[in-house]
C-alpha cells in the first residue's frame, strides 16, 4: 500500500549501519531498537533493558555503586537497583529502591509515595550515593530540588538515611542537573541551569559582581521564555563529600547538563542553544566548554548573549550546532583503543548524536575535532557512564518517552597499538602556568598582584583571564592606582576590565582617557574588540560621561567605523549609536544596504544534516534554512532601534522598509517577535504625524494580533486531542455525507497537507497527487496513514541514510544518481536545492523507513474538522462529490 505523506518534515530518519551497497527491507520489530543505531566500526552495541515497557518511567541518571550495580533514576519517579553483568546482554534483576524507614500503618498513598527520585545526576561516592533532585514538590514527591545524600547505617544494603545537603531554588528542564566526582576523588562537583539561583557561597572562584554588561538594546525573548533570569544564568559548584563547604567555580551557560575531566584533570561542560534564536545574530549553538576556574561564558536573557570575542568571557573549545545536549563523560577508564580513550563523549537529545570530541592541546586549552559515534532515530539520549567493565553504558528516554538502556564494547581488532598522542610538553607548561594564577582565585593574597600583572598581557587568552581574575580577588585599592598608570596598551586594556568591576565612578574619566590613548589602528582584531569591550563595560557600570569624554570616545571611535571586519561594526555601530554620535544613524544605515553575512561557521553537524532527524527542531532548521535571515543587518537594525537623532525622512524610509522585508525571512519560533519588538521600539521614536506612514512602511499588516508570527492561513478551532486510528474511524465512520467542502479544503491546508501533496494541481510536489486517492484506498487507510504514517512507507517517498567513511552520516531523499555521485535533498520548505555527495565517500546506504511525515497533523482539529478533511481527501478535492450534498 502507498503510504500518503502529508508534510515534508521528518519524524527522525537516523537508521541504522549497513554493510550492503543499496537500499534494503525494513528491519524487524524485534530488531528494531538495535537496528536503527549507526555505530563505529569495531564498536558493538546491544539492547540491555527498556524500563518504560515494564512501567518504571522514563530513565535520566545513572551511576554505578561499589558493587558494580547499576542505580537510575526516573525523571518524575523513583530510583531502581539493576544488577548487570559484562558476559551477559540483559540487565539480570531489576529492584525498585526503598528508601527510609516506611511506617506500615502509614495509609497506602502515604506509602506510596516516591521516597526518593526525580533525580537529574546520581553519583555513589563515599560509600553513599548523592542524589540532585529536580523537583516542584507534588503528592506525588514532596521532596524539594536539591542535593541529597543517602546512606545505608544498619548494613542491610539499603538507604535508609536521608541528609538534605542543599536545597536549591529551581527546577524542570533548566533546574539543577549532574553530580561528578572530581578528579582525585576527593570532593564533587555539581552543575545547574540557568533557571536555578546561585545559592549562597561559602567561596567564589568567579568574582560576584557580574552584571548584564551589554549596551546592544535588550529585547527579551517574545514568548517569554527565561524572560526574568539575569546574570550568571547556569553555574558549577565544587563542595566536599559532606556538602559543608561549597565553592562557584564557573558560570555563565545557558543550560550545560554535565561536566567531565579529561586525563589532565581539566574539567569540560556542554551547554545548550536557544532553538528559538535560530537566525538571529545572537544566537549560539550548543557547544563544548573549557570550565575553568572562575571562568565565564556571557549566557544572558533575551538578545543579550555576549559574543564568544568579548574578553571577560571564554570561547568554547568547539561548537556543535542545533540540538539539546545532555551527558557529558570522559573514555580514559573505557576499554576502547587509544584514540576513544583520549575522546569526550557528548550526548545530544533532540537529534540522537553521541559525539567523540578529541582534544588537542591549545596552549592552556584545547581546540577539538569532532566525530560521530553513535547515532538512532528516535534516540532521546539522557546518560551515560563508563562502567566497572570499561563498557560505555548509556540512557535513552526524558519528557516520559520510551526510555532504554545499551552497552557499547569495543569489539574490533585494534590490539592497542593506536595510543594517545604523547603529552604536549609546551601546552602542559602552560595548563600550569594558568594553574599558578588560578591558585590566587579566591582569598586576597598579597603576591597575587605582583605574580599576575605581567600575565595580563599574555598571548593566551585564557592565561590573560586568569590573571585579570586573580587580581580582581584582591583588594582594589592594591591595584586601582597601578591600573590607572599602565603605560603597556594590551597590559591596560585587561586592567580597565579589572577595574570597571570593582572600581568607583569617581574613577570613570581617567579610565577613558586610558582607553582612547591606545592606538587602535596598531592592535590586532582581537584586541581592538578588547578596547571597545572595555569601554563598554566602563561606561555601563560608572554611568555616561561628562561632554568631553563622552566626545574624547566618540572621536576615538568614529573615526574607526565603518571597519573591514563584521565583529568590529557590530561593536562600533553598538557604542557609537549608545554614546548618540552623530554619525552613528548614517553610517550605520549605509551598512544594512549592503551588510553581508560572514561564511557560517564550522559546526560538529551541518543543519541541513539535522532536519530529518527531529520533527520538532528540524521544522526550525529547514525554514530557516530556505530563507537565511541577514543576520548582520538584523544586527545593525536593532542597534538603531532606540536612537532618536540623526535620522532624515530617506534614512528613516529605508530603516522601515527593512522590517518589512525582514518579515519574509524564517527563523526560529521568536524571530518574528525578535523582528517586531525591535521595529516596536523604533516606531516609538518617529514623529507622531508619521506614526501610520511607517507601522504600514514596516509590514504591521503581516503580523498577528500578538506581533509574534505572521497571520497564517486557516487554523483549526478545535478543541484537538490526541487521536488514534480507532477513535478518528469511529469519528468518521458514517458521518462521510453532508460535510462542508471549504473546511474540508480549509483542514487541507491547516495540516500543511498542501506544503507536500497536490490534489487537482494545487499544492506541493513532495508527496503523491492525492487527487485519486479516494479510488483506491479507504477512510480507515487513510486514517492510519495520516496518524502511524511509520507503519507502512513507499520506497518512492523513503529517505536515505549515507553512511560515509569518514563514519559521519548524511540523511536526505535520493533525487538522482550518476556513476560519480549521489544528488538529494534534504530541506522539505526548499525540494530543489540539492545536494551532491561523492560515491567515492560512501562507505553504504540503507533505507529510512521512519517516514517523512510529521505524525499528529489532525491533533489541533476537532471530530467536525477531521471528517471534513477526510470527506475533501476521499473526494478528491471535487466540491460536487455526493459527500458535500445537503
């Protein structure tokens, strides 16, 4: 039977490896959980346990005890026991944990009751096991989020003492996450999202006087999202094994799940994205952190990320792209070759991708290459732990979705011959370089100054920041005078950093006359960015300059502006337009008429790879992708969106104008709010005579009553639910006769049904014609079609899975093939742009027989809507068809 395929996003098509050269049969159910994983070669993975098809939730966390049992957590449930073994490919017993005394004539729904759960990190160390609840208290668990210790005191190999070591303000999905033992075993670290407070600090190792720092015009996020999350946002603390003492070390992520060490002791996060933010330039994707000591990485609400380039936060070691990242570990304890042993293994959710980022030494960080190691559609990745065995052990599951448990082995030929590169003797001089300076992070001690100052200006940026960050520690009046009488350019600029944070106003004047004495033109990029990033933050903290500074920086950086590079207009134009140059508007404006994107940078995954692996994010992707956003002059239009000077009729013209162009591009769920707050805020500053001239100049009329999207076509009215094959035909069934053809066409469209089929020449190409689908199939085929549109799939309409030698994977519908290459596409908004792969680079292919459809397209529509699209559908689009007479 062909399969009908109403919109072109996917439900994930990730499939598994395959060693045959064409396309083969779709797997087996009783394969189908090891089948549609892509591994490695020489890497073996096998299915160990699936927890929700025993009724035991939707498993997150994992840790292994001094038994070499296996302790989990459910998300929103209890914590379980499993008794695994190396020699044997299923868990061996399973036991549902008890914890604490339970009174027996307690009533049953006291007993009941969770005792311990809800877990986000596990970890048993000190012969206890210390549990992060993230947690609302409910009924259900009354429990609030928190550290927790567990202890077994009477011997009887249960935990039966519970010790609150923390309770923490937050929860969800941004709440607090993973507990990791450090690196000697000695003490713990912890991690949370950026919807979870600081707590109180017996130490800072990050100085507290962070602050919002950015004169870009904030617009918080349009739906609302962490709207009321200011500075640090996400953070990691370091405590001892009793909870007494507990020290912030690093801050500043968005949502970074775990942390892991590598072999030199150095400890690495993986943050998340703002999916919403896709397309704008503030947006930054998921990437791999280098966690130092006091380090900060600029998360902040809305549009006011700092950039990577700012000098008081710290660049990523790589970027990994879209997705929603979860665990994070190190190999060095895993029995794989060398090369893995050397590797972080990053898990990412929403696209099912566990990574191996190999380091390389970079001076006292690291750059990184990334490769793909594992990879399964559907594969909600959540844990995973290098076990007793070496085995890697990893969790799928989250948000209550089908939740299992693998074990990867390596089970190929490698005798051990391919080690890990041999130490870098130069890059471990200069971990301990860093080192030293990071021994003053904390305490005032009175050779931190004299130690430090030289290394401010030093060729490694993180050297440079941890010597800013040790001086800072130290009190002010040690080192505010020799600041101010720095006569070394690049040594001043990371002072009046220094200086901003903890100086007085009264300070201001002489720090600006330092700063534009520097002689712009003779710094690198790099450091020009530092000087107008220290200007920024001096004038933001310490308030606006009196008329002659304030003409002094003007002057300074006027005459810079417009500059050859995108990063340095970005903070030329910010501060010129903040400061009211007259220049400012004019040279600005002569910037977004011909403002051109720098190349995308280089990511783990390329987008378009992404699309087909995740209806809910690749939607997003795809759009955005079909109409990239200027991003670059979306920059430029919201830092005039607040100037009130130097604007002419013609400037103001082609400023409005803009908007509405703007309004044609696709970005992520917020980029049209984005757009419209910024245009908001510019209407406010025109002439009221002029007010209706420019809301129509700016596109008003596309948008919705909210200004948060584009007035779409017909929607449903509902209300929707959550329909299965039987209820929809008990719906339809005989109740095909009376129906209303212009809802039935309306339901059409709403289901996006057009975006890939056409029915009487109107529509999309994508999918089948559906014009004569009511000759040959029924309205129960339809229906299953329309809501498992996995059960059955056409070879014709079937994506491909290109499993390339490099071990990566391409996923895209085969449109055409000659002897040299593969032409496909991937962007369901954009069929014709093809992509070209090299046969030569093409270790196999197999078919995805995970459809291309987005299953629950009729959720939204009520029993009258779903029988009049069915009646349009079965009649073929014919208004005449006997359904539609009354």
């Amino acid at each position: 039977m062909t399969r009908i395929a109403l919109i072109a996003i996917s439900c994930a098509l990730l499939c598994t490896a395959c060693t045959n050269d064409k396309p083969t049969g779709k797997p087996s159910a009783l394969d189908s959980k090891i089948e549609k994983l892509k591994i490695l070669p020489g890497f073996t993975v096998k299915h160990l346990y699936s927890p929700s098809a025993k009724g035991q939730g939707s498993w997150v966390a994992m840790t292994f005890d001094s038994k070499g049992r296996l302790i989990t957590s459910d998300q929103y449930g209890a914590l379980y026991r499993l008794q695994v073994s190396p020699d044997v490919d299923s868990v061996l017993s399973v036991e549902k944990l008890v914890i604490g005394k339970i009174d027996p004539s307690l009533p049953d729904s006291i007993k009941s009751r969770v005792q311990m759960g809800f877990s986000q990190g596990l970890l048993y160390a000190f012969n206890s096991l210390y549990v992060m609840v993230n947690n609302r208290e409910s009924d259900d668990f009354e429990r609030p989020s928190g550290l927790y210790r567990l202890q077994d005191t009477d011997g009887d190999d249960q935990f039966d003492k519970i010790t609150l070591l923390k309770q923490l303000e937050g929860y969800g999905e941004h709440g607090p996450h993973s507990v990791v033992l450090s690196p000697d075993k000695k003490s713990i670290y912890v991690i949370a999202g950026n919807h979870t407070n600081v707590p109180p600090m017996d130490a800072y190792r990050l100085p507290k006087v962070w602050q919002e720092d950015n004169m870009f015009p904030l617009i918080k996020d349009p739906r609302g999202h962490a709207n009321d999350r200011l500075a640090p946002g996400g953070w990691i603390a370091h405590i001892d094994s009793l909870g007494k003492n507990w020290e912030l070390v690093s801050a500043g992520y968005r949502n970074a799940f775990d942390v892991a060490f590598n072999e030199d002791g150095e400890m690495f996060a993986y943050d998340s994205d703002m999916e919403w933010d896709f397309g704008m330039p503030w947006y930054r994707p998921t990437r791999i952190c280098h966690a130092t000591s006091g380090s900060e990485f600029g998360w902040r609400t809305g549009n006011s990320k700092w950039s990577p380039a700012f000098p008081d936060n710290l660049p990523p070691v790589i970027n990994i792209g879209q997705g929603s990242p979860t665990n994070l570990i190190h190999g060095m304890n895993a029995k794989f070759p060398g090369k893995y042993k050397s590797a972080l293994f990053a898990s990412d959710w929403s696209f099912g991708i566990i990574y191996a980022i190999h380091l390389k030494p970079n001076g006292s960080s690291y750059t990184a290459e990334p490769e793909e190691f594992l990879s399964g559609a559907p594969l909600p990745l959540t844990d995973g732990i290098i076990g007793p065995d070496g085995a890697l052990y990893f969790l799928t599951g989250g948000r209550r979705l089908e939740s299992d448990l693998y074990r990867v082995t390596y089970t190929g030929t490698d005798d051990g011959s391919q080690q890990a590169a041999s130490p870098d003797q130069e890059a471990a001089n200069a971990r301990d370089t860093r080192k030293k300076l990071e021994a003053f992070h904390g305490a005032p001690n009175k050779e931190a100054v004299e130690f430090a100052w030289p290394y401010l200006k030093h060729k490694d940026r993180f050297i440079r920041y941890a010597a800013r960050v040790a001086v800072e520690h130290q009190p002010v009046s040690q080192w505010e005078g020799r600041a101010l009488k720095e006569k070394d350019p690049e040594t001043a600029i990371e002072a009046m950093i220094a200086l901003a944070h903890h100086g007085k106003p009264a300070a201001r004047t002489a720090m600006l006359k330092l700063l534009t004495s520097i002689p712009f033109e003779s710094l690198s990029e790099e450091r020009q960015i530092d000087v107008m990033r220290a200007l920024e933050i001096t004038i933001l903290r310490m308030g606006m300059p009196e008329p002659a500074t304030k003409n002094l920086v003007i002057t300074y950086l006027d005459k810079q502006f417009p500059a050859k590079a995108n990063n340095l207009n970005r903070n030329l134009s910010k501060l010129l337009a903040y400061l009211e140059a007259p220049s400012a508007v004019s040279k600005t404006m002569a910037l977004i008429e011909n403002a051109k994107d720098d190349p995308s940078e280089k990511t783990a995954s390329q987008s378009s790879d992404l699309i087909l692996r995740n209806p809910q994010y690749g939607m997003d992707i795809a759009g955005m992708l079909s109409r990239i956003p200027p991003a670059q002059q979306t920059y430029y239009a919201v830092v005039l969106m607040n100037t009130k000077t130097g604007w002419t009729p013609e400037l103001r013209d082609k400023y409005f104008t803009w908007f509405k162009n703007a309004f044609g591009y696709k970005g992520g769920n917020s980029y049209v709010g984005f757009i419209n707050k910024a245009r908001l805020a510019a209407l406010a500053n025109v002439p009221a005579s002029d007010s209706t001239k420019y809301k129509e100049a700016s596109g008003e009329a596309l948008l919705s009553k909210s200004g948060n999207d584009l007035i779409q076509g017909p929607q449903p009215e509902g209300p929707g639910k959550r329909w299965t094959v039987d209820e929809a035909f008990a719906s339809v069934d005989g109740h095909l006769s009376g129906r209303n053809f212009e809802k039935g066409k309306m339901m059409f469209a709403a289901g996006r049904c057009a975006s890939c089929h056409a029915i009487r020449g109107e529509g999309g190409a994508i999918g089948p014609d559906l014009t004569q689908l009511g000759t040959r199939f029924s309205p129960k085929d339809m229906l299953e079609s329309i809501i498992e549109p996995n059960k059955t799939v056409s070879d014709q309409y079937a994506a491909t899975v290109f499993t390339m030698k490099d071990g990566s994977s391409i996923l895209g519908r085969l449109i055409n093939e000659n002897d040299k290459s593969y032409s496909i596409s991937q962007n369901p908004f954009a069929p014709d742009a093809l992509r070209e792969i090299a046969k030569a680079d093409v270790a196999s292919t197999k078919y995805s027989y995970i459809s291309v459809m987005y299953p629950g397209l009729i959720n939204n529509m009520n029993e009258d809507e779903v029988r009049d699209l069915v009646a349009f559908l079965m009649s073929g689009g014919d208004e005449k068809n006997e359904a539609f007479k009354k």
